[in-house]
C-alpha cells in the first residue's frame, strides 16, 4: 500500500488535529497557522511557530499534485526539492507522489555544480527552491533546459520563476485519480560516490511503506506519542523515524535549530515524548547541562520516553552520561544508508541497552549477513562485510547499472561496512571497506577534497581520510605529500581550503609521502591503522 494512503487515512479519521507544527527559534516569538503565512503579505522572518492539521496536511499534497498534472507531468516524471525543513516540505514531497512521479529531494549544502549535476542525473523535469537557494539556482538557470517548471516556495518571487503559493492556492483539494503500486517508483535519493559525485539511489513505494512498518514496530509509535524531527528532511533518516508517526497518525514537530536550549525548549512546550538525536547534539546537550548552562528543572520533560541516535557510531560512554541525567528513558541506535531507505534495517531495541556499542540484529523484516570477500557467511566472531535484505533495498543506482552490479547481489545490499557478531547474535561494526567519512551524521567521500588539494601548486599527492572525534565522529584529515622544493604548513593548506563547503574542510593536516601498492592505489587502511591507532569505528564506538 502507498504511504499517500496512509495521509488520506489520517485526513478522514483525525482531519482537525494537528498532524504537523514548525518551530524556528532564531525568529520573532510571533505564531501564526498555515493560512496565515500564505494570505498576509507580511515578512517571513516572523514566524516562530506553525501548525497544520492533517486535512491541511492533505489537501496541500492534492492541491500540489493537482498543479503538477495540470502542467502536463507524467507518472514517472522527477520533481526535485531543494527546500530547508518547513512545514510545506512533506505536503510537497506527499503531493509528488500522488501524481505517480517521482520525488527527489536535495542536500541543502549542495552547490551550484552538484544541485546542476544531480538535476541532470535524475533526469528532473521540476524544481521546487526556497530563498536560501535563489543565487544558487540562478547562477546554472541556463545550465539546466529541462527543468521545464522552477517553482519558488516563499515571499518575493525572483522573476526566472513561478510562486508555489500563487499557483497551487487556486486548485483542487480532490486526490487525484492516479493508480500507484507497491513496485511503482517513488523517489531518489542521492548517496555520494568514490568518484566525488553523488549517485541517484532509486526507491519503489514498497521502501518507503517498509519504513513506517519497521519504525512503528521498532519504537511503538501511538496516537499519543509526538516526535521532533531536528535533522534535514532531504535525508531519508528523519524522514523514514517520521514515517513511524505518519502510520500511527500521531503529532509531529518539525524544529529548526540544534541548540540544547531550543531542543529542551521544544520537548518542554510541545510536551515531545520521542527525540531523535545525532551524536553532537546529544553531546552539547549533556555538556550544556555539565556546564550549569541548562537546567532541567526549567524544563517539563516527564513525557520523554525515548532517545535514540542513529547515523554514526555511538560511544557507549555517551549513553551512560546520558543514562545519568534521563534516567528514565528508553534507548535505540539504529543502522542504515540511503541504499536502504535509511535506518531501520539493523537495530539495537530498546530492550537491549546492555548491549550499547552494538549496532544490534535484523530490523522488522529485513535479513542481515556477515560474508567474506567470496560473499560466503563468516563465523561468529569473525569479521566480514555486513549485508542487508529486504523490500527497503533500492532497486538501482539509477542510470548507473555498473555500480549497481557492484553493491546488489542476488538480493543481499552490500554496505561496505566491516562487522562482526557476538554470542548473542548482535552486530558490531569494525571498519570500513568503503572510504566514505561520516561527519556530524553527513557522508563525506574524500576523492572531491583529494581533487582539490591537488589543485594546489605545491601539493604533489593527497590522501583524505577520517579522525575519530569526541564530538562529530569523524572529522577530515588530509595528508599532504608536497612536490619537490616546496613548503608549506597546516595554516597555508586551511587556508587554500576555505573555498571548500566548511562541512569538507580538512580539520587536520599532515605532510608526509602518501603510501601506494603496488597498483597505484592509496593505501588508505594503513593510513587509518597509523593515525587511528586502530579499526576507525571501533576507535569511535570505545567505552572511554
């Protein structure tokens, strides 16, 4: 069953509650509802507080959907979104699918040549941006001839495209009478590769409908629960823990900031019972409190029943700082890639917080391998390549059949990811057989920093790695191996570096020949041995 469904379920059963609120500490404390910010001309940056019902919730994706197809898009078609998290966001993203295309979300740091490259790779005919993104889209406007629609979601509409509010206010609230199926395409989501570029992952409505089964089931979402979301909608890890809401027809806040005050803030007024975390920011949460900066009794939290953290590996050491001041609290760590719908497919429980440190067994109907490099199951103990399967995997990489060949076998996702099992069935991850590093919960793959550092004159070879943090889990590190006769130093290479998104600067460098084999290849686990002093995410995930 498609998850739009599911929406038209909630709209008839639960229309007048409230299925969706936006927070945005960083503005004027003025709260308005849905309509408001539609029909009054009036500066954006007043809105602290949104909120939309579920029949709200509905009939903007139909009022969307009926947009698309009046303007001739086909099922099958591609919608891009290119938005930071609002409330108008998931109605967009439903309404897409209701037409039978294609949603594509992008990553809101992307830059002009990647927002360009990821257009054409999903072959998009639509583009819906916020204003945060006006330059960036007008800057490849002329590069991108099949983006037949460029949709603007905001006040001031630049005149190289249409307001969304203008044009959807006027349409349908009706679902359209388009039939979807399980094995239908539903969306893209992008992943980045070894050659720096991200790869188009592409989804049925199968996934994303295995995601609020999997999350429903795994933390026993009711009508009475409420979930912030914190992380960018563009990732399928918030979400996919959203889709778990979604299903039980429960309230939800959508909250724009990572400060420990505004998350405390936002569970203590919204009365939030379930917080998904990246490890960051439950870090700053627990040093805010260390520190004497917050103070719980401020707070009403006795509601909050459950954190979990998924994206990066978890320091067992932050769950028992974490124990100590939310007692009380139930826990989960979860394990995905975009490749499977995001997390789910492995997890901890929330009965096992003995076992932190493990990333746990299969998810709710999924099946988990651990195999050599033949692809036969190693024995308990023994480390080996971590696979997954279920109706969550991809069905490609879309227009990319070699990558694909080279990560779906027979079924089994191949993550790239080194585990091992325990006596009890539970999953550890070692290390990494992929070179992607996951910083603050975002993939970095290091061959685009590597490509730029060589643009530097006195840079002869590069190799970019990831250094266990306290806080991020990785942070970036280059070695820098420099040409014959020159010099240069670590505030030099930083400085080179700033042309860089922040998020892919290198926060460490060294100068030193770079080790090759004897094919040419970077010998990038002898690197990971000699300045992680061992296994990357063991280092990571070590109790201390």
């Amino acid at each position: 069953m498609p998850i739009t469904e599911i929406l038209a379920r909630n709209a008839a059963l639960y229309g007048d509650e409230i299925s969706l609120v936006e927070i945005n500490p960083q503005i004027k404390e003025i709260k308005v509802s849905w309509k408001d910010y539609e029909l009054v001309e009036t500066n954006p940056e007043n809105r602290y507080r949104r909120e939309m019902t579920w029949r709200e919730f509905d009939d903007k994706a139909n009022r969307f959907a009926d947009f698309l197809l009046g303007r001739g898009l086909q099922k099958g078609q591609k919608v891009a979104i290119l938005l930071m998290n609002c409330l108008e966001w998931l109605p967009i993203y439903f309404g897409i699918l209701k037409t039978g295309a294609l949603a594509v979300p992008l990553n809101y740091r992307y830059t002009e040549d990647e927002i360009k490259y990821c257009l054409d790779l999903a072959e998009c005919d639509v583009l819906i941006f916020g204003p945060e993104f006006t330059e960036r889209v007008e800057a490849i406007r002329e590069k991108i001839p099949n983006i037949k629609i460029r949709l603007f979601l905001g006040l001031d509409c630049p005149a190289f495209a249409e307001s969304y509010y203008a044009l959807t206010a006027c349409c349908s609230s009706v679902a359209p009478k388009i039939r979807l199926s399980d094995d239908d395409d539903a969306a893209i989501y992008f992943s980045s590769g070894t050659t720096g570029f991200p790869k188009a992952i592409l989804h049925a409505h199968r996934s994303l409908m295995l995601s609020c089964e999997s999350e429903m089931n795994h933390h026993k979402q009711t009508r009475e629960d409420n979930f912030l979301c914190i992380p960018p909608l563009y990732h399928t890890g918030a979400k996919m823990h959203w889709f778990g809401s979604l299903l039980a027809g429960s309230r939800a806040v959508l909250l724009r900031g990572v400060k420990p005050e505004w998350i405390l803030r936002a569970v203590s007024e919204e009365q939030i019972t379930i917080v998904w975390l990246l490890v960051p920011w439950a870090q700053d949460i627990l040093d805010a409190i260390e520190r004497g900066d917050i103070k719980l009794k401020d707070y009403k939290l006795d509601q909050w029943r459950l954190m979990h953290i998924g994206a990066q590996p978890v320091p067992p050491s932050l769950i028992k700082r974490w124990k100590k001041y939310f007692p009380e609290h139930e826990y989960d760590t979860n394990y995905g890639l975009s490749e499977s719908i995001g997390p789910g497919c492995v997890h901890l429980g929330i009965e096992n917080i003995h076992k932190v440190g493990a990333i746990g067994k299969a998810g709710y109907k999924w099946e988990v391998q651990i195999v050599d490099e033949n692809g036969t199951p190693v024995q308990q103990g023994s480390v080996g390549e971590l696979c997954v399967k279920g109706a969550g995997v991809m069905k490609c990489y879309y227009n990319n059949p070699q990558a694909t060949a080279e990560i779906l076998k027979d079924g089994w996702l191949y993550t790239g990811d080194m585990a091992k099992r325990d006596e009890d069935g539970f999953i550890y991850l070692v290390d990494r057989k992929k070179d992607v590093i996951i910083t603050g919960g975002e993939n970095i793959y290091p061959v685009q920093i590597e490509d730029f550092l060589r643009t530097n004159d006195a840079v002869k070879d590069v190799a970019v790695i990831g250094l266990p943090d306290h806080r991020l889990g990785e942070i970036v590190a280059a070695i820098v191996e420099l040409k014959p006769g020159f010099v240069s130093s670590e505030a030099e290479m930083a400085e080179f570096c700033a042309a860089l998104p922040r998020y892919k600067r290198p926060r460490r460098i060294f100068f030193e020949k770079v080790p090759r084999n004897p094919t040419g290849k970077i010998e990038k686990p002898r690197l990971r041995e000699k300045y992680c002093g061992g296994s990357l995410v063991e280092a990571q995930t070590e109790s201390h």
